[in-house]
C-alpha cells in the first residue's frame, strides 16, 4: 500500500464500525488520517478499545463521514449501538451507519501493537454515498470537539474539559440548529454526571 499521495495527507473525523466476538456492532468515533481521496486510512485506537480488539481479531470495518453530529456525539459516550439505524456492510464483514453521509468499507493491511497506541493501516476495498454533506457550521464543529472532551475524561483535567465547554457553548448558541443543540446537551450532561461520580 502506497501511504502518500503527493504529501497530501490529513486527519479526517468520522465513525468506526466494526463487529464484536458475539456478532454485535460497536461504534466508536475515529479520526484516522487519510488521502484526499480516501483510498486508504490508518487508525490509531489504544490497545484498551474495542475498535483495536475488534481490528485484530476480523481486519475488517467500515469508516464513516457525516454531518450528523448527534450521530457522533452518542457513540462517543457509547449511546448509539442501540439506536443506530445499521445495513449490513459491503464489501467487507460489519454494518453499515444509513444516516452517515459517505461510507468506506476496509481491511486492515498491517497492524502494529508493539505500543499502547497501536498503529493500523487500512486499504479501502468499497465506497458509497448515502446523501449529501450539509455544509459548514460552527456549532457542528463545537459538538465534535465537546465529544473528543467527553472521550477524555480522566485523561484531562476536568477544569481543563468544563472551561473548554463553557467556550464551545458560545458557537453552539449562536449557530446551532436542533440536532446540535440536543448533542451538546448530551455532552454537557454525561460530562456534568461523570464529574459527579469522580467526587
Ligand atoms: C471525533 C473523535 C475522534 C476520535 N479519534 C480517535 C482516534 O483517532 N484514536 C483514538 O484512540 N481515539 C479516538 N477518539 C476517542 C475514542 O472514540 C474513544 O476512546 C472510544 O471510547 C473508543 O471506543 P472503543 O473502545 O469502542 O473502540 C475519538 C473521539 C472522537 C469524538
């Protein structure tokens, strides 16, 4: 696998599926980097989760691109796999998110684990689109940010994640619609109920 195209490499957020042992979906958001035109990734998910367990034992999943925040939001905190509106995969063995916008289906074509943070390439063996990428937002970036401070808690220090949501609010309150808002809510409160747990 060619790992570069004229340099042009980035990281592009986004929703990992892949299957557990029993057969069941886990979702997780992932940012891996990527080519311009998305013909191949590589992930980097610690030893501990389930996407890196789920990747070594099938080398299959499936990546997804959306504008759909809240999607985000709720498998950050582990509130989709319930819920998710899921078709099987193509192309490979998983389901697929019906409410993301692009999907690529993958297999893993190397993977190293000598660190915590494991290192995964992946070559993109199909692609589709199921519906347009609405646009830019300021809150939509808000929520993707306030679900990576989710992610973090007890990695960050939760004044560091509690002054970072007071910031994000300000966009959010400006230029969200309602999937928006409803997704900084739901960070907003499983932050606020984890900060209650901790002390
Ligand atoms: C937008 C976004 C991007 C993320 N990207 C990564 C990533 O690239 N690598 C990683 O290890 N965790 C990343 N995370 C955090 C994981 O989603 C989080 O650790 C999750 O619990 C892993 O789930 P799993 O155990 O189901 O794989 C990201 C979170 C968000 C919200």
């Amino acid at each position: 696998m060619s790992n570069s195209t004229a340099g042009d490499e980035l990281i592009l957020e986004g929703i990992v599926t892949t299957l557990n042992a029993d057969g069941s979906p886990n979702i997780s958001p992932m940012g891996p980097r990527v080519d311009r035109e998305v013909t191949w990734l590589v992930l980097r998910p610690f030893r501990t989760s389930q996407t890196y367990q789920n990747l070594r034992r099938l080398n299959e999943g499936v990546f997804h691109v959306t504008d759909d925040v809240e999607l985000i939001a709720r498998a950050a905190i582990g509130q989709l796999s319930d819920v998710a509106n899921l078709l099987p995969a193509r192309g490979v063995q998983g389901v697929m998110l019906v409410d993301a916008c692009r999907w690529f289906a993958f297999r893993v074509v190397e993977l190293d684990d000598t660190q915590e943070r494991t290192t995964i390439h992946c070559s993109v063996v199909a692609t589709g689109t199921n519906r347009d990428f609405f646009g830019f937002n300021r809150a939509k970036h808000a929520v993707i940010e306030a679900a990576i401070l989710a992610t973090r808690i007890g990695i960050l220090p939760a004044k560091q994640i509690n002054a970072e949501m007071e910031r994000l609010a300000v966009p959010v309150e400006k230029t969200a619609g309602e999937q928006e808002r409803r997704a900084f809510k739901l960070l907003r409160e499983y932050i606020a109920r984890s900060a209650t747990a901790d002390s």
